[in-house]
C-alpha cells in the first residue's frame, strides 16, 4: 500500500488487458478453441516492434505445439487476451494451428460387448 503522495511502482502486473490488446474486442472462443495447438511456422522472422507479451508467446512456441490454454498459462496472461495475440500472429503468418480433434462417436452397447467379449477370449 502507499501513502498520500508515493507512487506505487508500475509492473507488468498491473497493466490491464486493455493496454495490452490495444483496446481492441477479444475474439469468439469459436474462433481459436482452448484445445487448439499452435506452434511457430518455419523460418519466421521476429515481428517488428512486438510487445513484451507477444515476444513471450512467440519465444514460447518455438518449442513446439502448445494449446491455447497452456501459452495463456505460462505467459500469465488471461486466456481471451492471449486468444487475440495469438490470433493476430496467425493472421501476420507467423504460427500455424492444428485443428481440434474430432469429437468421439458414441457406440452402442452391443458393440462395447463384442469388443470386451474378443478382448475377453484374446486373454484368456
């Protein structure tokens, strides 16, 4: 806390989603799903003028895939905010995106037992 007259020391911390998007609306959740893999494509050059929170992200995948949620982890930055960078990253041509997995079927119960009762007489 400060006293009437100090000023509080400014850190990355405190500075609000807002600054950091430029003011700008986060994107639909649709757009780029939590469980999205991302990755930087090959022989991208460093964007001129990023951001602290950008280069963090694009030192960050570098390494490899890593979902949505995991880059918004490790940078520290709210998952919508960190939504938007990584978006217009992608749009600049600097990552490339997996697509999500499809969703499982389901399987009726009759088949279940038939795989379980072949897998039963494999084992013995």
């Amino acid at each position: 806390m400060t006293t009437p007259g100090e000023e509080a020391s400014v850190t990355s911390d405190f500075v609000r989603s807002y600054v950091i998007t430029g003011g700008r609306t986060l994107p639909d959740a649709d757009d780029l799903a939590l469980h999205t893999l991302v990755t930087l494509a090959p022989e991208r050059i460093r964007p001129l003028g990023a951001g602290p929170e950008v280069m963090a992200i694009w030192n960050l995948c570098a390494g490899g895939y890593l979902s949505v949620a995991e880059v918004a982890g490790h940078v520290g930055l709210p998952v919508g905010v960190a939504r938007l960078l990584l978006t217009d990253l992608f749009e600049q041509g600097h990552l490339l995106r997996r697509a999500e997995p499809p969703r499982a079927q389901n399987v009726d119960r009759a088949t279940l037992e038939k795989v379980l009762n072949g897998l039963q007489s494999l084992i013995g």
